[in-house]
C-alpha cells in the first residue's frame, strides 16, 4: 500500500473509443476501486486507448510506461478491467507475470486481486491469458472467413476508388456525377496519348485541372478536387478496378520481425489474377 496503484486503460479501436463510452467509464472507475483497497497514490495511464495489443500491431506506449514502473518498483497493484485489456500476446502478458512476481507486485482485474507468489493464482491468471489470446484468434478467423465470403460474391462492402459508388443493392456502378466520369476518363487518355506518369501527371498541372480524391474527414472518405499526385496517378492506372473487375487480397498482411519486434506490413501487390479473388466483368469499366 505504500506503492501506487496503477489502473490501465485500453479500446482496440478509435470507434471503440468514441461510441464504447460505457467501457470506458468502467475502466476509468477502477480507481475508485484502487482508494477501496488503501491506495492513496492512483495513476491512470489511458495513453493507449484506440490501440490494438495483438501480434504486430504498433508498440504500446501506455503498456511500456506501466512495465517500467513495475521494474523500478513503485508499483504495488496493477488493475485493469480485464486481461485483454493489458494483452493479447502471450509475451507481453508472461513478461507483466514475471515482473510482477519478482517484485511483489498484485494484479486486480474487475473481480479478483491475484498475488503472483500463489500457484493457485498463477495458473489462474495464465488461463486467463491464454483464454484471451484465443478469443482475439477466433474473432479474427470469424470475420475474415465473413470478408472472404462476401468478396467470393463480390459484394464486400468498402471505400471504392473515385469514380465509382455502390447503388442502393450495394453493386459497384459508375458515379453518376458526370464530372467525375469525365474526370477519371481523362486520366486514361491523357496517358494513352502521352506514354508515361510523369507526362500525364505534367500535363495535368500545367493545366491546372483537378482530379476527384477520396480524403478521410472526420472518420469519413470524402471526394475532394485537387490536383494529382503522381503516387494518386499511378494507382488510378494501375487498379483493376478501372478495368471492371473485381479484386481482393492483392495486398495481403504479413507479420515480420524487425528490430525483435513483431511488425504488421502490406505485401508487395500481386498481379489481379493471382489476387484472393479475381471477378473479371464484374461491372461497367472506364477501359476495357
């Protein structure tokens, strides 16, 4: 008790964040609890709210912050609603375990306090831990076996290039702003006539015309005119999209180890016949 008590506070997502207010008021009422139990010293460390804990996701400042403070010793209880909330790798959580064994230090979660120094509560909270880490497997595995089945069909739902949108049966049709239409229909020819990005994206700017561009505001895509990137003409002529058909997995995710730190990253894309699904003649396209 003459330590202080550390509540820690974790939502996987920003949308969790903003519309999962009632977990957060939870989580953030562990400190009343951390006073009930005799601490006069409380911290709460909320830095990683929005931040995914599995395998290869971005380093969690929050979490560091609480190991160390574990490690110098100034810790005497750390709460967390529960042990998903800390981890959801079985090194991160065994790493917390040790240090929290070495040096005296008691994990709480919403209806127990665990000693570390007990057997009983150790594989009580290893059973935890590894009940969390295959919750996460199984909610992943459940909806990527959804997304594959939809895109099979060629109905998944997402943030379509600009130039087309989905019509109230969710098919892929072309914008019916026509200047958009002639927008993107440009691009092509401009290229056709001049052979390379680089001329088709001076051309562009030395005619100051705009390009219609997908801009995240407010958590949303929306269509804004600017003049192109070169990056932004590239992908227009390099999505098949464009060319009617239906595309998904080009750029599937793989886990890497970098720096001894498991790290998320895209794949190079592949061809659109080798991708997870290829529709060709899906839906109207700006070329053949």
């Amino acid at each position: 008790l003459a330590r202080k008590a550390v509540v820690y506070l974790r939502q996987s997502s920003l949308a969790q964040v903003k519309k999962n207010t009632e977990s957060q008021r939870l989580q953030y009422a562990l400190k009343d609890t951390a006073k009930g139990y005799g601490f006069s010293a409380v911290e709460v460390i909320d830095c990683d709210l929005g931040m995914s804990a599995s395998n290869g996701a971005h380093v969690r400042e929050g979490f560091k912050q609480l190991l160390a403070s574990v490690a110098l010793g100034e810790v005497g209880i750390v709460l967390s609603r529960e042990p998903s909330r800390l981890s959801r790798t079985d090194k991160d959580w065994c790493h917390l375990l040790e240090l929290c064994r070495a040096l005296d230090t008691l994990i709480g979660d919403a209806d127990n306090v665990y000693d570390l120094n007990r057997l009983d509560d150790q594989l009580i909270l290893g059973i935890k831990g590894t009940l969390s880490v295959l919750e996460l497997g199984t909610l992943k595995l459940r909806l990527q076996h959804g997304r594959e089945a939809k895109a099979r069909r060629g109905e998944l739902g997402r943030c379509l290039a600009p130039g087309y949108v989905t019509d109230a049966t969710g098919g892929i049709v072309k914008d019916p702003n026509l200047r958009v239409q002639e927008a993107i229909a440009l691009v092509f020819s401009r290229f056709d006539a001049l052979g390379s990005v680089r001329q088709t994206h001076r051309w562009f700017h030395e005619e100051r015309l705009e390009l219609p561009v997908n801009k995240a505001r407010g958590g949303r895509f929306q269509l804004v005119w600017q003049l192109p990137t070169t990056s932004f003409l590239k992908d227009v002529l390099g999505n098949p999209l464009y060319a009617g058909a239906y595309v998904y997995g080009r750029r599937p995710i793989e886990v890497v180890v970098k720096n001894g730190q498991a790290v998320k990253r895209q794949r190079t894309a592949r061809a659109p016949e080798d991708a997870s699904v290829f529709i060709p003649g899906h839906h109207e396209g700006y070329l053949s």
